[in-house]
C-alpha cells in the first residue's frame, strides 16, 4: 500500500517504510488513524480509496485498494491477489470508514 500511495506522488509522513519493517509496527493501523487522508464512510467509496479490515475487537490489522466493480487488491505475506470485495472477510469485517488516500 505504501508503495501505491508513493507511486501517486503522496507522502504519508510519520509512516514510512523504516517503520513498517518493525515487527509490531502495524500500517493498516496507522493509514486509518491517518489525518491526512480523507475519511469517507464504506457505502461511498470509490475506486482507489484503502479499504480497513478490522478483527472481532474493532481493531484494523488489514488493508486493501478499491479497483472499483467489486473487486480489491492486496498483499498478504508475500503474495498479492486480487479478490472479490464482500462484507465479512474471513473473521474479519470491514471498518466503516475507507481513506481517500489518491484523491
């Protein structure tokens, strides 16, 4: 995900690459409490926009790109996949918010 928001000529300072090597460094995380990006609610999003996913507790721990038409992008260790977008994602859900991050 950071390296699409670089690709798109974006910088979301403090989080960067150094920190998201730390094991317990999570970037999910700090892309959805990011207040530079726009927060708009899950029923609106676009194309392009990061999509949150979040365990049983409410806290985001996974993210996705937005290709529009239903389906996502990701990376899970070391693999990318492109997958169909559905309300529950495993244990998971989708948090109410998504981030505007190439607006």
């Amino acid at each position: 995900m950071l390296q699409a928001i670089y690709a798109a000529g974006r910088d979301p300072q403090p989080i960067n690459v150094v920190k998201h090597a730390e094991p317990t460094y999570r970037t999910s995380r700090e892309l959805y409490a990011h207040p530079g990006l726009l927060s708009v609610p899950v029923a609106q999003r676009r194309r392009g926009d990061l999509i949150f996913y979040t365990n049983s507790a409410g806290t985001v721990h996974h993210v996705t790109i937005d290709l529009g038409d239903g389906t996502m992008m990701e990376a899970y260790g070391r693999h990318a996949a492109i997958r169909k977008v559905v309300p529950q994602y495993g244990i998971s859900y989708i948090a109410p918010y998504v981030k505007r991050a190439f607006a």
